[in-house]
C-alpha cells in the first residue's frame, strides 16, 4: 500500500510535467524553469518523506504474535465459544431445573458468570447479557419445560490471522470454530425429541488483554457459517458427491464418516418415549465424525471450468 501511495505521488508529478506550458524554451532560456524544477523535485522528495513516514507509523502500530501469544489466543477465543453453546446447561434426571435444589441451580449460574469473566471483556455487552441469559434459563424458562442443552463445545478452532496492537494488548482475530451442542426437547404429544447442532463458522473478532488474560471484547463476523448435517454447505455439494462415489472402496476412513452420518441422521429423526432414552440417544452421537464438517479435510479443488475460474 505505501509504494501504491509513492508511485501515485509520482505519476501525479509526472501528468504534470506533460501539461507544462509550451513556453517551456523561453522558460529555460531566462533560467525560471530550473527553479520550479528544483522546487518540483523538493516536492517530491517531501511527498515520499512523509508517506514513508506515515507507513512506518502505520506499520508500527501492529507486530507479528508469538506462537505463545497465539496459543493463549486459541485458548481464550476457545473459551469463548464454550460460553455461547453451553448456555442454561443443565444435568438434570427429567430434564428440568424443577427438580434441582435452589442451592445446584445457584452453584451452576455462579460458575457461568466465573466463566464468562475468563473470557469475556467487562466492556462488553455479552458479560452482562450471557450471565442474565443463562440464569433465566436456568430460574425460569426449563423450570418445567424440559428443552435441555446437556452438552456443548467446541471441536475446531484454527486461527488464521492474528493483527496484534504494538504494545500486545489488544488483536484482531481471524478463526475458524466448529461448535456443537446437544438438546433434549419434550414435545407437546408428550414424545421426546433430541438435536445436535454443529456449525463451522469463520469468525473475526477483536480481542483484548485484562490483567494479563485474552478475552473478548467485540465479534465483528460478517460470514455466513454452516451446518454439519446439511450435505450442501461443506464441502460443497460436488465435492461431496465425488466422495461418496470414491468412498465406495477406496477410503476406509470417508465411509467410515458417511456411515456415522447416516446413523446420525437416524438418531435424530426418532422420537423417544422418555427422557432418560432421549439423553442417553443424543449423549452417542459421535460430533467428531458424524457431520458432513469432518468430510472438509477429504474435499478435493473443483475442476478447472469456465465457470468456477476467474
């Protein structure tokens, strides 16, 4: 960007050396144009000073991360992510909170809040509205409405850009997280229905250092994510196809993944006629392998086309 800035400064310089006065022989001739070209020249000389400068001071401004700063990094944004898909968690033996003591309810809420301080920045609107969240879940909303969350974390997280502030307090984040969690939910015919989101999503947030810890302070994403059990969103659905019909005797490890996928898929689609079935069914679920997610590391590039070549 700083040599784009330069070179634009001096073809400025050069569009107005073309457009100079066609007086120019008289000009040389009573020795005026040697001034203006001094003058031009001192121009330029300034002009690349200070963008030289002004890159300097904007480069200066950020430094390249440690790979402990990195690991820390992780581990934090990690944490994070933890929060979010373990909100109003829950172990109970019918899948209310009715049935557990007021003293368990206030143990589990004071250790999310102790939990959402490690990771999240006091600054942030989340720290407050995370632990109001998790405590309505858990004091009121599964009071006697079983909609259980019984598990919930994060399986992936590669960073892929760290921007770290001068003074390593402060960085922009680039990651991408595949999380998951586990539901339980009593239907109004009085069947037991269980879930299993997982979602990969490409995350950008901003990250701040507090007393010597990372945490969170803003999620500025604007990437779609997507789900594990839905063929079409990773990898794509071409590149799925081309497995599927690979894994027939070639890849132990790729029909391995698409068996765990159909029995999965089964899991989910039952109902179960109590609770402690319905928790035991979704407790199997393998999140690791059973999703189209953990296909992403067999996905070939698409062919050469004109219409995926640009």
């Amino acid at each position: 960007m700083c040599f784009g800035v330069l070179t634009i400064v001096i073809l400025s310089t050069k569009k107005l050396r073309e457009f100079m006065p066609s007086k120019l022989p008289i000009l040389l001739e009573k020795g005026v144009v040697s001034v203006k070209t001094r003058n031009w020249k001192a121009g330029i000389s300034l002009a690349a000073a200070i963008t030289i400068v002004i890159c300097v001071l904007a480069t200066s401004a950020f430094r390249t991360a440690s790979d402990q700063e990195i690991d820390q990094i992780r581990e934090a944004l990690i944490g994070s992510q933890e929060i979010v898909v373990q909100m109003g968690m829950f172990s109970s033996g019918d899948g209310t909170t009715a049935s557990l003591s007021q003293e368990m309810l206030e143990a589990i809420a004071e250790n999310f809040d102790q939990r959402v301080d490690q990771y999240y920045s006091q600054d942030t609107y989340a720290n407050t509205f995370y632990k109001w969240l998790n405590r309505d879940c858990l004091f009121r909303s599964h009071q006697t409405t079983v909609d259980n969350c019984i598990a919930g974390g994060v399986s992936r997280c590669d960073i892929t850009n760290v921007s770290l502030s001068d003074n390593g307090t402060e960085a922009t984040v680039s990651a991408t997280i595949v999380s998951w969690n586990k539901w339980v939910t009593q239907e109004e015919d009085g069947k037991y229905t269980i879930s299993n989101p997982i979602n990969q999503d490409m995350l950008e947030v901003v990250m701040v250092k507090e007393q010597g810890t990372w945490k969170l302070k803003e999620d500025i994403s604007i990437l779609k994510g997507m789900t594990g059990y839905d063929p079409s969103s990773s990898p794509s659905s071409l590149q799925v196809q081309s497995i599927q019909q690979a894994s027939t005797s070639k890849n132990a490890e790729k029909v391995q993944i698409m068996s765990k996928i159909k029995e999965n898929k089964a899991i989910l689609a039952k109902k179960y006629d109590t609770f402690q079935e319905a928790k035991a069914a979704v407790e199997g679920i393998d999140v690791t392998t059973g999703n189209y997610l953990a296909l992403t590391q067999y996905a070939q590039p698409f062919p050469a086309t004109a219409e995926n070549v640009t």
